[in-house]
C-alpha cells in the first residue's frame, strides 16, 4: 500500500466514515489512476473530468453507483490533498425519488413462516421485528441483547451513532430457539468461522429464500424489511419522531418518506369526490 494511499484511508477512517464507505472511496480513485496509468497526484482537473464523463456515457453506470466514484474522487481531491479543488463545480448525478418497496403485514409474517431453517427464520425476524440495516445486523453481538429492558443496543451504527432498537418478544423467542440450536458465542449471526460475523452476502440470501419459499413476487431484500418495518409503525399511529429514532436517521425528512407508501394511511383518508358530494352521480353531463 503507498504512502498516500496509507494517508486517505486514515483521512477516511479519522472523518468516521463507515467500513464500507472507506472501501468505496479507496476504490473509486484506485480505478481512476488504473484508467490512466498515472499516479493519482499527476492527474489534472480535465482528466478528472473525461474520467467522470466516461463512466456516465461509456460505461454507463447506473446513478447511485456513479455517485459513490464520485464521492470518493471528490473526497481524495477536494478534502484530502491540501489546497487542491480538482473537481470544481461538479456536481452529482440526481438521483429519482423511488418509493421503497413494502411488504404487507400478512407476507412479512409468511416470510418468518416460510423460513427453512431457524437461522434464516431469525434473520428475518430481527429484520422485520427491529428495522435494523444489513450492516447492523451483521455486527450484532450477543451482549447487545438486553432482554430485561427488551431492546437490542446498535453499537455504532450508520454515521458513527450507538442507539436502541426494539426486541420483539416473539423475537427473543426464536432467538431463544436459535441460540440452543447454533450455540453462537459472539455475533448473533456468525460466518463459517467460529466467533466472526457473518458476511453481508449470506444474511441477504437468508432474506431472499425466504421470501422465495413465501411466494412472495416482490424484489425483498433486508432494506425491504426495515421499510415494511417502519411503514407498519406509521399505521399502527407510532409518531413519525419515535420511528426516526427507531431508524437512526439524523434528518426526519428521511423518515417522511414512509407517509408516502402507507395503504391504511390512503385508506383513511376519503376522497372528497365521496366524503363532500351530496348530488346525485346517476349522470354524467
């Protein structure tokens, strides 16, 4: 590893970006010196430039991915080297507003029915039952599970926070059945090593044959869970403060998203055509 390699990643790891942030970043300008076979620090603006353009137009990646190779360029050349504004007025590529993908109550239910094994069955559970993100879940200890006060610590979540999240009661007792089958002694969910964490790839296909094994013709991953997750506290009247904590979201304009994709919320909610019409529509003029 150079030197200035050596030097970002502690820029990186010093500003409290996550694991998977940090890796991001590395690559994003590791791919952009491979492109030109040049050292990083001998790459000028335009170049910067046509290598930004090339993955828009030639390589055509998808938005959200551009973004990251943008990021962790900006993140090398305008915050780490000193005095160095390389990539000027560029700015990201917008990303469209996309309402998430929500399960109903009744097929995140199926799902924690359908799963084949106790491990997957626990998987999902904690997924639907605390909202907690992939990586959380990854990293989840078992001294993280308080039962007496029925909340799951999230130690260092997404932005460097700590904060609780709920343990579901039916949780903790497939938990209990999960734990006298595996015996984990560390993470809740451990990989094929004794004693490390499970890897972000299995709990997601843990996600995905469950919801296969539910017949469940949706595109759910362990995002999918912790929407459905909050959309569901939304309808059960859970104020939209309470579940931006629930979620460690630092905006709660982040949280209002879920006001959107509410069935019960719309089903509550009369259409003035039926609540304020008082004539008769036996004829159209």
């Amino acid at each position: 590893m150079t030197k200035v390699r050596q030097d970002f990643l502690a820029h990186l790891q010093l500003r409290g970006y996550a694991d998977s942030t940090v890796k991001n970043y590395i690559q994003s300008v590791s791919l952009l010196a491979r492109h030109y076979n040049k050292n990083p620090l001998l790459l000028t603006p335009q170049n910067i430039i046509d290598y930004l353009l090339h993955l828009r137009n030639i390589k055509k990646l998808a938005i959200r991915t551009y973004n990251i190779h943008f990021y962790g360029i900006k993140s090398f050349y305008d915050h780490f080297l000193p005095g160095q504004k390389m990539t000027g007025d560029l700015k990201r590529m917008k990303e469209p507003d996309y309402l998430p993908v929500v399960l109903s109550k009744q097929e995140a239910f199926a799902m924690i029915d359908a799963a084949q094994n106790l491990k997957i069955k626990a998987a999902v559970a904690v997924f639907y039952s605390s909202g907690l993100r992939l990586e959380e879940c990854t990293t989840l200890k078992l001294t993280d599970i308080d039962r007496g006060r029925m909340i799951l610590k999230v130690i260092q979540g997404k932005g460097a926070k700590d904060r609780t999240a709920i343990l579901s009661i039916k949780t903790l007792g497939i938990l209990g059945d999960y734990w006298r089958k595996y015996k984990p002694r560390v993470y809740l969910f451990e990989g094929y090593k004794k004693d490390a964490p499970i890897s972000k790839r299995r709990l997601e296909n843990y996600v995905t044959e469950a919801a296969k094994a539910a017949n469940i013709n949706k595109h759910v991953t362990p995002h999918t869970l912790r929407h459905s997750f909050a959309t569901h506290l939304l309808e059960d009247g859970v104020p939209l403060a309470v579940i931006q904590h629930l979620l460690g979201h630092s905006d709660i304009k982040t949280t209002t998203m879920y006001t959107h994709v509410s069935n019960e919320l719309f089903h509550k909610i009369g259409s003035p055509f039926d609540t304020n019409a008082q004539s008769s529509t036996g004829g159209v003029k």
